[in-house]
C-alpha cells in the first residue's frame, strides 16, 4: 500500500484511519481494501487529492461525488 501526503489526507478525511504515521496508515488501509486492489485503491486516492477535488487547502466538497460516505464533507477548515 502506496502511502503519500495524498493518501495521508484523504485516508483521514474520509475515516479510515486514526493514525498520522504512514507506516500505520498503511496497516489500517491493507485490513480495508483487498491485497490485489492496494496499488490501485493507492492511485485513487492520490488522483482524487491531487487533480480532482480533495485538495489540501481547498477542497471542493460540493463537487465531489464521495460527499455522501465522507464525515469531512462540507467541514470549515479541513
């Protein structure tokens, strides 16, 4: 499992995990997503984060199609 500044952020936004070390972050994604799905389930995320609307200062919550299952939607100061 991939885990960079992209899928750090988005992992918390979205709950999957509690932990800040990417090392742990990493352990809770693999018991979440299938062994043959990691790298891919790794580029969604940082595709997401990085062009299309999950930005680090500026997310675009009302134009994201995850919105629904995200707790961070729509938080002031994500």
């Amino acid at each position: 499992m991939v885990v960079d500044t992209h899928v750090q952020r988005l992992s918390a936004r979205l709950g999957l995990t509690k932990n800040t070390d990417p090392v742990k972050i990493g352990q809770d994604l693999m018991k979440l997503v299938p062994r043959d799905q990691w790298t891919l389930f790794s580029h969604w995320l940082i595709w997401h984060g990085r062009r299309r609307c999950c930005y680090a200062r500026k997310p675009d919550c009302p134009g994201c199609e995850l919105r629904a299952i995200c707790p961070s939607a729509g938080r002031v100061g994500i």
